[in-house]
C-alpha cells in the first residue's frame, strides 16, 4: 500500500492530528463517509457504527431515507458545532445569537422532519412585522442552511425552506459628505478620533478593520494596508492615498510591538468611536450621518471622479456587485459616453468605408406649411 494511504474499509480508528474515535463507513449512494463519533470509549464507538449502517441499510431496502424523529433544538447543536469550525468568531456569534434569540425559540420543539413550508413561511410573517427586511433575510439564510445541512446529512429528505421568498430589502442607504463638510466634521473630532475618522473617509475602510488594524498590517513603503480578514472572511490590500498616509503619520508608534493595535486605548472601543463622531457631526450641524457613512463617502467620490463600479468593488472589498450598485447614479456620465461610442462605430462600419462615407446622420424634412401628413425622414449612412 502506498505510503499516506489509508485503505477504504468500515471501521473505528483514531487520528494523530485529531482526538477522539473515528468511523468510516459507506451510505446509501455509494459515497464513503468520515465522522468523527460522540463516543468516549471504543464500545461507544462500536454502537455508533453500527447504528450507522443499520440506517443504510434501511434506507437501501426502503429507497428513502426515512426521516430523522430529532427535534428542531436537537439538529440546531449539531448545527452550530459544524458552523463553529468553519466561520470567523464575529459571524458565528451572529449566528449563534439568531439561533437562540429567534429561531430555536419558534421551532425547538418541534421534530425536525415535522417542519413544513409552511411553517417558514409563518416564521417570514411573524418576524416581518418586527424586525426589518434585512434581519428576516439573515435569519432566513441560516434557517436554509441548516436544513440544506440536514439534507445533507440525510436526516430530512427535502428542504422545507427552498424556494421560500425573502421580504423586500430597500436599496441600501448613500449618505456622503461634501468636501467642506467632510473638514468641518474632522476638525470638529477630538484629537484621538481625528486619525480614525481620516483613514477611513480616505480608503473606505470598515470602522472594525480600522481599529483592528496592526502594525504589521501596515506596509509604508509600498503604500498600502494588507488587511488579513474582512467582514467577507477573505483578506485584501488597501492602497493608502495622501489623506491616508497623514492620518497614520500623526499616530505615535513610540515602543509599540509589530502586533500590537494601531489605534489602541479604551476610549478606541467601537461603540465611543460611534458615539463621539456622531457627536462631532452634530457639533457642526450635520445631521443624518454616522460613522459608516464615511465609507460611502469614500466610494461616492470615488465614482463622481470617475472610477469604474468594479474598481470600486474591488477597493470596498464587496464581493458582490450589487453592493456597489448604490453608488451607480453618482456617475451617469459613463453611460452618456458609452452611447456616444455609438457615433464612431457607425461611422467606422464596412458599409460607410465602401460607399466613401465618414459620418452617419438622420435628417428630417418639413412639410411646406398649409401642407398635412407625415414629414419625412432621410437616413444617410
């Protein structure tokens, strides 16, 4: 046997990576399968295989899977267990706190095979009349995750919550500051919040990739800012401009380790960076603005001195462009021009170079007066 190979067999063993005891096994579709076993001895361990299989086999002999008499609250663990290991510590506590706020209070008790159509599309009607559209798409998402999950793990034959339409999420808000505003509320910020507030109006930064922002992260000489996590999970480079550099410039660095966080102190915390602008803001009466509005600064001026959609995209670091769409009417030269584009490929097509023509051009001639009907209409290519 080559080495590194393990040989595809049933069984109980063990990792050297991993603790715990491990089955292999083959389900119905012919497709091997690895789990680690909620056992703690090799007898646990034995029973647990052999429940497994003794499930396959039924469902081999029946040519379903028959459902699973788990409650709602019993799967929802398992869930987020598997959740756990596969999303950052932020997004699992949101997660989490959907779970046990929201949805684990509605269908707990249920048994998950229980679980009807429509009875997500009463959990969508019950939660649209008080939260908004964009928190019933949040919970919705991780209620078809986890029963797309169950189906997975052949516990439900179908997901119940397939095809179920989320309610309406209005176009999201654009609200950004006119130069002279923009320096009005920067003075207005205390000394320890004007750095903050600069660097994110000047790369579009999130308020929490700014104050997570290390040393380290900073690269001076290249210009720019690699950021090893986002909000979307991925890292990506922010490029520093001048207004960037100034606002990292005025940050003392003293003894201050390659790890440790830029911006640090206890008034730094996210919710007194909030309240402070928003008190700054007030001071110099600009009213309707919070901190990540200085994102949307960043990406309206972007787009009204003339950067692509996509550019802009990428800069944000949204990975769908829909995020960015927002900012589309703040540049509606783009499209002006690229009808203009017409003019040239009709004037450049094989047609006009043929018959010696340069241009194209419509030309409408008038009735004489006193004269009724249609005028006519001569095109020249």
């Amino acid at each position: 046997m080559p080495r590194g190979k393990t040989k595809d067999r049933d069984g109980i063993y063990r990792r050297k990576d991993r603790p715990g005891w491990w089955a292999s096994w083959v389900d119905a579709s012919g497709k091997r399968r690895q789990r680690k076993l909620e056992a703690h001895t090799l007898q646990q361990a034995r029973t647990l295989l052999s429940a497994e299989k003794a499930r396959v086999e039924k469902t081999v002999t029946l040519g379903y899977a028959p459902p699973s008499a788990e409650t709602f609250a019993a799967v929802s663990e398992r869930f987020l267990k598997h959740q756990k290991a596969r999303l950052t510590p932020r997004a699992y506590t949101r997660e989490n706190g959907i779970m046990e706020a929201h949805l684990r209070p509605f269908f707990g008790t249920v048994k998950l095979a229980e679980v009807r159509r429509a009875d997500v599309q009463k959990y969508v009607t019950h939660r649209s009349g008080e939260v908004s559209p964009a928190s019933v798409v949040k919970e919705l998402n991780v209620l078809k995750h986890l029963f797309g999950l169950a189906v997975e793990w052949e516990l439900i034959p179908a997901n119940p919550a397939h095809g179920i339409k989320p309610p309406r999420v209005p176009a999201g808000r654009v609200r950004y500051l006119q130069p002279t505003e923009l320096r009005a509320v920067l003075e207005a910020c205390p000394e320890w919040l004007r750095p903050i507030a600069g660097l994110a109006v000047a790369t579009g930064m999130r308020r929490g990739e700014v104050l997570g922002l290390r040393w380290l992260d900073i690269d001076f000489k290249g210009g720019r800012i690699m950021l090893p996590q986002t909000k979307n999970g991925d890292g990506r480079i922010v490029y520093l401009n001048t207004l960037a550099q100034q606002a990292l410039a005025v940050v003392p660095q003293g003894k201050a380790k390659p790890t440790d966080i830029v911006f640090a102190g206890e008034q730094m915390s996210p919710e007194n960076v909030s309240l402070a602008f928003l008190r700054a803001c007030r001071s110099v009466n600009v009213s309707d603005f919070r901190f990540h509005d200085l994102r949307h600064t960043a990406a309206s001026w972007m787009r009204m001195k003339g950067a692509d959609i996509h550019t802009v995209a990428l800069i944000l670091g949204h990975k769908d462009l829909r995020m960015a769409a927002r900012y589309q009417h703040l540049s509606p030269a783009f499209l002006s021009d690229a009808v203009k584009l017409l003019d040239g490929a009709y004037a450049e097509s094989p047609e006009n170079a043929e018959n010696g023509a340069s241009s194209c051009s419509i030309v409408t001639t008038a009735l004489p007066e006193g004269k009724s009907g249609k005028a006519k209409i001569n095109i020249s290519l």
